[in-house]
C-alpha cells in the first residue's frame, strides 16, 4: 500500500522550485495512492526566522498555494503540521533514539546555520527529526520532494531502523520520490538553489527591509507562484546568463541557461531538444521572451484559482479542519502502538 506524505514550510510565498521540485508530484500522485497527507509544516517554519505578526497568514497563504496549485481535498488530507500533535510528540520519542551525530553533520543544517548564525539553537538541530515523524507519524512510505531533502530522508530511514531494531518492527522504510530536474536554481546565481527562505534576520530585532520581506516581490532570484505577468517578465530579463550566445543544455558550460531551459521544458512539456533546436541562431533575449511567456501562461489558471479561493475562507478554513480530523485519527493510532512498545502506555 503506497501512502504518501509531504510538506512545505511556509516561510515565503511558494516559488517555481516548490511547485516543479514537490507539488508537481504531489498531484500526480494523489491519483493513484491510498493515503495522501499534504502539511504546512508551521513549526518547521519557525526554526528560521519569521515575523510573529505575518505567520498566521503565511500559512494561509500556503495552504491557497496547494489547493490552486491542485491538491485536491476530495483526494488527500491538507493539514497544519501544528494542530496534529502527535507529530511532535513522536519527534520527542525520536529524540531519545537520535544520537546528535546523525545530525550536526547534515549539509542542510550547516547551509541554514551560515545563513542565519543567530540561530544556532536546538530546533534548527533537530529539524530533521521533526520531519521523520512527520513521516512515520502516517506510516507513509512515499515522500515527493526536491533534491535537497535527500539527506533527511535517508535519516527518517536510519531513524525508522533504529527503532525497529529497539522496540520491534513497526515502520517500513521510506523512499523519496524526485521530480525529474528536481532542483531548480536561482534566477541569479546558478549556483545556488531556488529559495525563500530570509537570510540572516531574528524576528525579535527585525526591522522592515531587513529580510523577513524576502519570499515577496522584489527578489529578482526567485519566481513566486503569485508573481504579476510583470513581475516575471521582468525577473526573467533580469535572470543571468552564461557566456557565449547559443542556447543549448550543458549544466557545467551553461549553469543558467541550462537552468532557465529546465524550467522551459518543465512548464512547456516540450523536450529538451525541441527547444535547443528551436531556437538555433537565435539570441539569449529571444529565448528568454518566450520563455517569459510560458511561466506567464503557465501560472495563469494558477493565479485565477487562487484569488477565487482567497474570496472563500470559510470554505478553505473547513477543508482543513475535516482534514486534520482524520490526520489526528490516523496518527494517533501509530502513536499508541509505539507507546505500547515501548512501555509508554
Ligand atoms: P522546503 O520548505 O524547504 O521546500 C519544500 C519543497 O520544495 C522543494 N524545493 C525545491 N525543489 C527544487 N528546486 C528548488 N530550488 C527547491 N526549493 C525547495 C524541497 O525539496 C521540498 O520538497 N524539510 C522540508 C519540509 C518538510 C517535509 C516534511 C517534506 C518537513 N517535513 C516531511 C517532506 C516530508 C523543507 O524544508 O522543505
């Protein structure tokens, strides 16, 4: 039985990595799995900084980006990772199965802490076990994510066998599922991956312009799913190139424009090589015009779903609380059998 478990952080708007990286798969897969469970994982959210006063409604803001990017609440459970507590009561239990070295060493914990220092605290640590019971909490064996998440699921797994081997069989291993071009990178640095998250900012010394705006328009790296057919034109022209002129797909000659194509291909359904020859003997302004207009045309049944959604709050507000009633259910059943195993209850 295929159950599938995933989740964003609502620490910006939701960006063309998000979308190409996870929730592509996420509704493909909601057709054809048993179990779907799709979470705003809020208190993920907050080991990075954020503004207290902007939270509640950037997760709403998530949960408008799922339904119009197409989860469909008939199909799968869209909850808020905060209000199923047993989410975190099984990372408690997990805490005391993890030794610290499993998690000091992660390149995501390392990336995170260089770019924001003041938040060298015990969550940022311990984000990765969070994300293990999130997982196991549903028994969920199959996880849509970008590239990135890779360590972290092969920690669930080493979490999962470590407590099967200490309190007997209970989870079954866990397998990500990738989307090909899994990583989209920044529109200026090739570099450096897509993201939303604020740099160096603390919520509680924060002042306006000082980071905690990132996620929002005015960040020429990213293309955030609620951008105005201006706003992408513009970051689009704004995007780096390579040297050279020619428009072909070479990550290691060509990190941007390779870049650029994947998201082309991605949005377009057009194959790679259909686009190089298209557009032989033509300049970088050309393609990046047209490829303007597909991200333009791509987001705009997108953006019209979501400003029809942001009219009907109630409506959203009962898909997640009928949601998180049955997550509630369903977790709570795994959380008995391993207090049950280990003497808990
Ligand atoms: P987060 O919020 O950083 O990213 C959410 C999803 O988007 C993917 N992603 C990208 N994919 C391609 N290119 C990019 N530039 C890009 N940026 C982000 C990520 O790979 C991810 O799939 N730890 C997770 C959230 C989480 C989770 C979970 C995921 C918490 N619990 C349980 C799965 C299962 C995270 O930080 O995602």
């Amino acid at each position: 039985m295929t159950k599938v478990f995933s989740g964003i952080r609502p620490s910006g708007k939701l960006h063309l990595g998000n979308y190409l990286g996870a929730i592509k798969n996420w509704i493909e897969l909601q057709d054809k799995t048993d179990q779907a469970i799709f979470a705003v994982v809020d208190y993920h959210g907050i080991t990075t900084p954020f503004d207290p006063k902007k939270y509640r409604g950037q997760v709403m803001d998530v949960v408008l980006d799922y339904l119009a990017a197409g989860v469909d609440p008939d199909k799968a459970l869209l909850i808020r990772q905060s209000k199923v507590s047993q989410h975190t009561e099984l990372a408690w239990i997990f805490n005391t199965i993890t030794p610290v070295s499993w998690l000091d060493r992660l390149p995501t914990h390392k990336e995170q802490l260089a770019k924001s220092p003041k938040y060298n605290h015990m969550g940022l640590l311990d984000y990765p076990v969070l994300m293990a019971a999130d997982i196991l909490i549903y028994k969920s064996n199959l996880v849509p994510v970008g590239e990135d998440q890779m360590p972290h699921i092969d920690l669930a797994n080493e979490i999962a066998k470590k407590f099967n081997s200490m309190f007997g069989q209970t989870f079954e291993p866990v397998k990500a599922k990738l989307t090909e071009g899994a990583r989209i990178m920044s529109l200026q640095d090739p570099g450096k991956k897509m993201s939303k998250t604020p740099h160096q900012a603390d919520p509680l010394t924060a002042s306006k312009g000082d980071g905690l705006g990132a996620g929002q328009a005015g960040d020429d790296s990213c293309i955030f799913l609620v951008d105005t057919p201006n706003e992408i034109r513009l970051k689009i022209k704004k995007a780096v190139t390579d040297s050279g002129k020619e428009v072909y797909y070479n990550e290691e000659e060509k990190p941007a424009i390779s870049n650029l194509i994947t998201i082309f291909h991605m949005l377009s359904g057009k194959e790679i090589k259909n686009i190089e020859a298209e557009y032989e003997g033509k300049s970088y302004a050309d393609f990046k015009n047209d490829l303007a207009e597909v991200v333009v045309g791509f987001l705009k049944p997108f953006q019209e779903k979501y400003n029809e959604l942001k009219k009907n709050p109630d409506y959203v507000m009962s898909i997640l609380i009928k949601s998180e009633e049955k997550a509630k259910a369903l977790a709570g059943s795994t959380l008995k059998e391993v207090k049950e195993k280990m003497g808990l209850e």
